[in-house]
C-alpha cells in the first residue's frame, strides 16, 4: 500500500507536542519529513534550532529520513523558505501539515491588538503561508495534501480564547476553498481539531483529561489524511484520546418570506427559523 512511502511532507510546530507526534509518525510509515519549528516559547517569544533538530535526530536514528528547517511560518518569506528546504533537500513536496501555533489566552475585554495580531499570524496567516507557497507546486504535479490544524476552540468556543479560536475557525473556512480549488489537481484538504496533552494544553484541561490525551493517538489520523488513499476533502475531524470523528455544519429547512418581513412576522417565525431536529449537511447555496 503507498500510504505515505516517500511522500515529502512539510510539518511545521513539530519540534515537540503534536507536531512531533506526526513527523515521527510520518517517517515511521516512509515519509520524506520537514520538521519545521522556530524554537521559540508558548507565547511565539523567542527562537532556537534545539527542538527541530532533537525530532530529526530521533527520526534518524529510527532509520527514517528528515531535515530541519528553523523558519517562522508568520511571514511568506519564512514560509516560502520552508517549502524550499523540502524542494532542495528532497526535490518535491507532497503534502503540508499546517500544525504551529502559539497561545495568548485572555478574556475578551482584556484582549489587548498584540495578543490578538500575533495570534493570528502564527496559526492563520501561518497556515496561509506555507501552504500557498506550496500550492503551485501541488498544483503542477497533479497530487498534493493538505492538513491544518483547527481547535474545538474555533469549532465551539472557549473561554479566554478570543483570539486563537478567531484563528482556528479562519483555518476550516481556508480548507473548505481549499478543498474546491484542488478538486481538478487531485489535491485534497482537511482540518483536525487535536485534543492531546501538550504544553499548549498544559493548564488549559484538568490533569485527569490530559492523562488520556496522549498525542500519539492523534498522528495516525494525520498520517491517513496524507496519504495517497484519502480522498476525503473539505473535512474536520475531532481526534484526541482515542476517538476519531467528523463534525460538520449542518442547516435546517428555514423559512421563506414573500416581503421583507415585519419584526413581529420574523419573530413569530423564530422557533422555525431555528429549529435543528431535522437539520441536514450543509452546503454553500451560491
């Protein structure tokens, strides 16, 4: 089965947690990987080689194959120089895991632009990044895999997170285009929401969760989705602890007004309008 086999996958945030958790799976099943991480702390402060290097080391001495690449996925010149280590090192890349992130939780109305900017470039603009700069190439060879990583958090809210679900949200409306985009190129491209017991999640969940979220569990899921077999597009999965599954939105028949309708009429109306017992899978009506 050609699974992942020599497959050339960027991984960006895999220098610990998750991310490291789908390299090191990655390469267990064959694949060429880019560790990509800046090095630097929870917040985004901060950068070093250390963390990349430990995970390629790790790789290697399992006998698979990965290179480093430091760079910050924030800004296109950093992402396009990651996509170019996967080009020069191994002459094509086939799949992105859009995976780094950074916290700087706050409730709302202490949310300062700082918090809310630096967010944003990490895991939304971040994710645009790198894989637009690997699109044309995904594009040219008629194959490619895309994966970004989402968050309960954009999916349901959570409190404190304002700024990083704003983010994680902005990553599924990506896919979905994404996902249309790359039909015809035999691209395809989904969102996981991981729920793993990382630094990131270190003083977010209560111990006893955390104990049953090992982020091993999430990489093979991560693995499917790049793999030449999925043919799974425009899709989010919740995966964490053992349990894989899909969410999506879903709408309801509605109500259709002849005239604009009057406050008291669209009131009246409102227990229709929002009634989910027969709710169906939603799709873009344009």
């Amino acid at each position: 089965m050609p699974g992942v086999e020599d497959k050339v996958v960027v991984v960006t945030g895999a220098g610990g947690g998750l991310g490291r958790s789908y390299a090191r799976f990655l390469a267990a099943n064959g694949a060429l990987v880019v560790v990509n991480d800046l090095g630097g702390s929870r917040d985004g402060s901060g950068a070093g080689q250390a963390a990349a290097d430990t995970v390629v080391d790790e790789i290697r001495s399992a006998g698979g194959r990965a290179v480093a690449s430091y760079d910050s996925v924030a800004d296109p010149q950093g992402a396009a120089a990651i996509i170019d280590t996967a080009l020069s090192e191994f002459g094509a890349v086939h799949g992105v895991v859009s995976n780094a992130g950074i916290l700087r939780d706050g409730a709302f109305h202490k949310m300062t632009d700082d918090s809310w900017d630096a967010v944003q470039k990490v895991h939304l603009y971040g994710g645009y990044h790198v894989v637009r700069a690997a699109w044309p190439h995904l594009r040219e060879q008629k194959f490619g895999r895309v994966v970004v990583a989402t968050s309960t958090s954009g999916l349901y809210g959570n409190f404190g997170q304002a700024n990083y679900g704003a983010a994680k949200a902005g990553l599924v409306g990506l896919i979905n285009t994404l996902a249309i985009e790359g039909a015809k190129y035999g691209i395809t491209a989904n969102a996981i929401a991981p729920l793993a017991a990382t630094r990131m999640t270190a003083d977010i969940a209560p111990q006893e969760l955390l104990d049953k979220l090992d982020p091993e569990l999430v990489a093979p899921a991560v693995g499917y989705l790049v793999s030449e077999e999925n043919t799974d597009t425009g899709s989010v999965f919740v995966v964490g602890g053992g349990l894989v599954q899909r969410v999506a939105q879903f709408q309801n028949e509605g109500v259709t007004f002849s005239a604009p309708p009057t406050l008291a009429e669209i009131g009246s109306q409102w227990g229709a309008i929002s009634d989910m017992s027969k709710a169906t899978l939603g799709s873009n009506p344009v």
